[in-house]
C-alpha cells in the first residue's frame, strides 16, 4: 500500500492525466477493515483482503509506465532487503532473494487480482479462549455484547486443524501440469513440472474471530511439488517450475 501510495503521489507531481481516479482507487485501498484483526474478522477476511488489493492494483495500473517487459531491484516491501520485480503484460512478481527467492506476491494485472494473497496460520492472543468457548444458540445471540461474546460456531476449533470438505486434501502422482481457474474473474494460471512431480494439495483454514464468535475460514490451498531425491555417482537432479496465463474460456 505505501508503494503504490508513493507511485500516486509521483503521478501527482508530474500531473498525470489519470492521478484524480488512481487517488479514488488507493483510497478504496486504504480502508482500514483489511489491515487489523479481533472482534470482526478483519485481515482474516478473505474478500476484504482481496477488495483492498484489487482496489490497489488498479490505482497502480493507471499510473504505471506501460513500457515493455522489466526487472527491477528496490526495497519494495519495506524491510530494508532488496526485492526483485519482474514485470511482464500480464503477471508481475516480486521475489525476496535474502528468503531463499521466496516469490512473495504475484499480481494478475489485467484482472486486479493477486492470486498469492493468502494469510497462514499462526497463533494470536485471543486463541487462548477458543478451548473455552461455548455454543451459544443462535436465539441467545441477541442478549450478548459482541464484546463480550466467547462462542464458537462449531465444535473442535480447538483442535488440530483438519479439512471441513471432502476431498480437499488429496496426493496427485505423475503431474505435470496444474490448471489453476479463478471463473469470475476470467483468471486461468498454469504451472508446469519439469520432470513430472508428486503434488500435495491440503487446504490452509484459520480460525478467527467475528461478531458470530470464533469461526473455521478457508484462506487458500497449499500446494507442494515434490520430486523423490535419489542421487548417485555424482548425478545431479535439475527440476523446474514454469508459471504462466492462459485466456480463460
């Protein structure tokens, strides 16, 4: 947000002719329900994360140089360590090469969309509660403070997570190729295998608060590529993923 703010108001200065939308866009982005977390949800909230973003991207495309494909090193996240940033059309990435080349955020330009922006889970203060929540009826909600409301929605939240759909988690042998489809937004990424993988999909859940109580929400799907390592005589083994876009039918 503070990069493309910084974009914004360098429009601004050079009097770009699209700087009054762009400043509605990096308000709309700005809003602060997505920044913070507790009683409502807020970070935890995948639309309003995917909202903030969105509205984001769009402030930063109409005021971004429309020149060809580029990389670029800055420090665009703020944590005193340079980033990478490529640039094509229609993907851009932004790789942290002091985390081991971690790619970081992935942007689908055309369609506002950050298909990266997933929250894991991680342990917070309020957690501590959820063992002792109850099940209140819902008939019994409208005599509770919100603020003073310790309930779960369902039971076993306390437990160690395990996926609420069937199917969802599931090990895929011999793959080369993954189709990831986002129909809304007409989004269709695709990663390629080099040689053909074992792929391990499980769901990523959190629980977090909300004006219900403590609730289970789906942030995203974790995907992890595994190649078996056998090495002999000095043989090296050379694996690859490839990311790209297809037009979406």
């Amino acid at each position: 947000m503070l990069a493309v703010s910084a974009s914004v108001e360098r429009a601004r200065l050079e009097h770009h002719p699209r700087t009054p939308e762009a400043e509605r866009h990096l308000h709309q982005g700005q809003c602060n329900c997505a920044y913070w977390h507790g009683l409502f949800g807020g970070l935890y909230v995948p639309h309003l994360r995917s909202a903030a973003m969105s509205a984001l991207l769009a402030a930063e495309e109409l005021v971004a140089d429309p020149g060809p494909s580029r990389l670029s090193v800055l420090d665009h996240d703020g944590d005193g360590h340079d980033d990478l940033v490529f640039e094509a059309s229609t993907l851009r990435a932004f790789v942290a090469p002091h985390r081991g080349g971690l790619v970081y955020e992935l942007d689908h330009r055309p369609a506002r969309f950050c298909p990266s922006l997933v929250l894991g889970r991680r342990r917070e203060a309020y957690h501590e509660d959820v063992a002792h929540a109850g099940l209140v009826d819902e008939e019994e909600l409208g005599t509770i403070s919100a603020h003073d409301l310790v309930r779960a929605t369902e039971p076993g939240l306390a437990e160690p997570a395990a996926p609420r759909e069937p199917g969802a988690t599931a090990t895929h042998a011999d793959v080369l190729r993954v189709r990831l489809a986002c129909d809304e937004l007409a989004v269709l990424l695709t990663i390629e295998a080099t040689p053909a993988c074992t792929l391990w999909r499980r769901p990523i859940e959190t629980v977090s608060g909300s004006e219900r109580g403590f609730e289970a929400r789906y942030q995203g799907t974790c995907l992890v590529f595994v190649w078996p390592l056998m090495l002999s005589g000095g043989m090296p083994l050379e694996v690859a993923l490839s990311l790209g876009t297809e037009d979406s039918p």
